[in-house]
C-alpha cells in the first residue's frame, strides 16, 4: 500500500501498484487514522513515524505531517 492524494484533496491508501510499498504493520495503523480524516493520518505519520525510514511517497506526507 502507498498514499495518494484523492482528486478531492483527501489522502488514501492504494495497492502500491509499482511504487515502494508501506509496510503491513505501517499501512494498517496508518489505515486506522486515515478512516478518522486526512489530518488525522498526516498527524500519526508526523509525530509516530519521525525517524522511521518510509518509501518516498510516504517520507513526504511525513515531512508535510511534522511541520502542520
């Protein structure tokens, strides 16, 4: 699974397709606070995920998560 951005501005989790996937244990924890909001789930990956090494994708919504 990765993160993308929805055409309505809400961040999802997808089938990784080609890209560097999250981790199972990752993906689910970061599925549980997507469910609640996009803000929520920038908010676990900023604050639960700081100095976890995370596939591109999702190092950059870490980075935007630690700095709103």
């Amino acid at each position: 699974m990765t993160l993308c951005l929805t055409p309505r501005g809400h961040l999802a989790l997808v089938p990784a397709g080609g890209a560097p996937a999250l981790a199972t244990d990752h993906a689910n924890l970061l599925d549980q606070a997507l469910a609640r909001g996009s803000g929520h789930g920038l908010r676990w990956l900023g604050a639960r995920e700081v100095g976890t090494a995370l596939p591109p994708v999702a190092g950059y919504w870490r980075d935007v998560g630690a700095r709103v």
